[in-house]
C-alpha cells in the first residue's frame, strides 16, 4: 500500500511570505508568483516568515492539551452534536466514511468564526455560523480565538497573492470572506496501544472542502498527494505552516488549481496538529471565474454554493449530524446507515486506487 511513497521531502517548496506585507508591487508580485507556480505544480507548498508568532502556536497547543487531558465527561460539556452550529467538542467515537481509516483514532475541538448570540444567521437556523461553544479553561477562549484571528488573515492574504497570480481582479476572492464558514480544528491523534502497524492510515485519504488549508503540526505523519498520483511525506518544521488548495478554490479556477488529497499514518502514539481551513461566505456561489474560462469552452465545474458543499461533507464526516437530518425528515437514525456522501472533487483518489 505504501510502496510508492516519495521519501525525498524537499520536494515541497517553502516559501517565505513577509514581501505580501512590504507594499512594494515588485515584491508582492514575486511571492504571489512562487506561490502560483507551487499551486499549480503540487496542490501542497509550505510558508515561512508568515507573521504569526511562535510563542502564540505553542500557546496554542498548550491550550489543546489541556483541555484533551480533561476526563470525558468534561469534554463531552462541549460535545459538538449539542451545539446548534457545529462547535465543539469531536469525540473518538465520531467517525466519517473514510473507508481506508484501518485504524482512525483522533478527537478534535472545531470552531469557527466566533459570532454574537444574536447573529441574525444563527437566529434563523444556519447550521454552520453563530458563537463558539468554548470549554470553561482559563484562557483557552483568549489564546485560541486570538491565534484564529490571525491565521485567517493570513489565509485571506493568500488568497489575495493567488488573485494577483491568476490575472483575477483584487477582491475576486477576498470579498467572499466577510463573514466566511471557515473553521479552525485543534487535532489530537492517539495511536491505539493495540495497532502494530506503524504506517497504517488514522484519518483517511480526502481532500479538504473550502479554499485554502494552512496547517501547522510539529510531528511527521501527514502525507499528501502529488499531481502524479504519487504520495510524499510531508517534512516538519515548527516555523511553518503547510498549505494546501481546497474544493471551492479548485471550482473557483476552473480545476487550474487542484483540491489535494492527504492523508495521516499513525507514525507517532500521540500527535497534534492545527489546522485553519479558509473558506469563502455561507451563500458564496462558487463558479468558475468567467476569466480562467478559455474563451470557446465552457466551465467544468457546476455552481454551487459555499455552505452547502462545506454542510453536505460535513454530513459524511460527522454520524451526528446523520441522524439529525434523519430525525429531522421524520425517520429513524437506523435508516442513516445508507446515507452515503460522495465527494466529487475526490475522484483522484478512487482512480490512483
């Protein structure tokens, strides 16, 4: 299974991003090129000098700890499927349908962009925007929502860079992100003492639903899919963050920019990893810019909008969210078992198997 594994893990570029900040054009343009040509040729690159304090991310992960090392019953206070707008706490025992997940053990704390009680879209019943659903540790709420803060306006920085790079007026991107759907996800994988094999899969083979990805881990583990179909590891370095291109960006490009499945072995007995996925507004409809649409064709990718994508994969994802929409159409969660979601930006994967 993991014999054509790429061990070199220099391939992935690494990029440094402080020249987007400088305002000079000159600059600007130079990095948006590097991170355009990365896009493009492996889906996957790696960033430096990114602005976002070291100090912070390990306060960051201190804050993870903390609050994974809480008994369950504490955790399970913030259990996401109690929460009206999927915030939360993730549980072991909430798994998707990944069907290469032999040994898939992780939990995850989710949140999103931290909205008031009355937000006008939470009112009405979106499943996806409103407040986080924090845990009651001091200064977890401060750490978190602040590294949030700053690691979405990163995101949006490189999606302005991507604008830039793909001949896209300022703003094609950017002004979809007012009030966008992305989510943040404190990770915590647990090798289980039973599993022997060391390289075997704990969160399956997918690629992720929004934009952008920016990730930092500090352990090995991930591997990520190159154009070829070929897998890579993915080398470690605390000072950067790994991004990776997402669904709505592949449908926003025409497939000029390609969602990228990864993956994550079970190298370690403990692992943690923060991911911040950079997505566009609820209603955003996604579809091709008329401008990467070559003149005489038309689009390959159908409209759709933002927070539908992002809701019917997290119907995959999560077995909660199952039998809510079965409760909610008036049959039992047994009929849930046939309640199967594809991913349609996920067709690499079946066709490399």
């Amino acid at each position: 299974m993991f014999s054509d594994i790429q061990e070199d893990t220099q391939a992935l570029p690494l990029i440094k991003v402080a020249g987007l900040r400088s305002g000079d054009p000159e600059i600007v343009a130079s990095v948006a090129q590097e991170i355009g040509m990365a896009c493009e040729t492996f889906g996957f690159f790696r960033i430096c000098d990114h602005g976002i304090s070291l100090n912070l991310i390990e306060s960051v992960y201190l804050a993870a700890e903390e609050f994974f090392a809480l008994s369950d019953d504490v955790k399970m206070a913030c259990y996401i499927g109690d929460s009206p707008n999927h915030r939360g706490y993730v549980p072991f025992t909430e798994k998707g349908d990944y069907p290469d997940e032999v040994n898939r053990s992780y939990e995850a704390f989710d949140l999103g962009l931290d909205l008031p009680a009355d937000d006008p879209d939470f009112l009405a019943g979106n499943r996806i925007l409103g407040p986080n659903n924090w845990p009651a540790l001091a200064g977890f709420r401060e750490t978190v929502g602040r590294y949030y803060d700053e690691v979405a306006a990163l995101g949006r920085l490189i999606c302005s860079a991507l604008e830039m790079y793909l001949g896209l007026p300022e703003g094609a991107m950017t002004r979809h992100m007012t009030k966008p759907i992305s989510q943040l996800r404190l990770l915590h994988y647990v090798r289980k003492a039973t599993v022997t094999d060391t390289k075997s899969v704990n969160m399956g083979a997918h690629t992720d639903y929004e934009c952008l990805t920016l990730l930092h881990t500090r352990n090995k583990g991930l591997q990520v899919m190159l154009q070829d179909n070929t897998w890579i590891d993915v080398p470690v370095d605390p000072s950067a963050l790994v991004v990776n291109i997402g669904d709505m960006m592949e449908a926003w490009t025409n497939g000029r920019l390609q969602s990228t499945p990864h993956r994550v072995l079970n190298l370690r007995p403990e692992r943690f990893s923060l991911p911040y996925f950079v997505a566009a507004n609820h209603d955003t409809l996604i579809e091709p810019f008329p401008e990467l649409v070559p003149k005489g064709t038309v689009p390959k990718y159908e409209p759709f909008l933002a927070g539908a994508h992002l809701e019917r994969m997290l119907i995959r994802d999560f077995p909660y969210l199952k039998v809510l929409i079965a409760k909610q159409a008036r049959s039992s969660a047994a009929d849930t078992a046939d309640f199967h979601v594809d991913n349609p930006f996920e067709t690499r994967l079946k066709s490399s198997n």
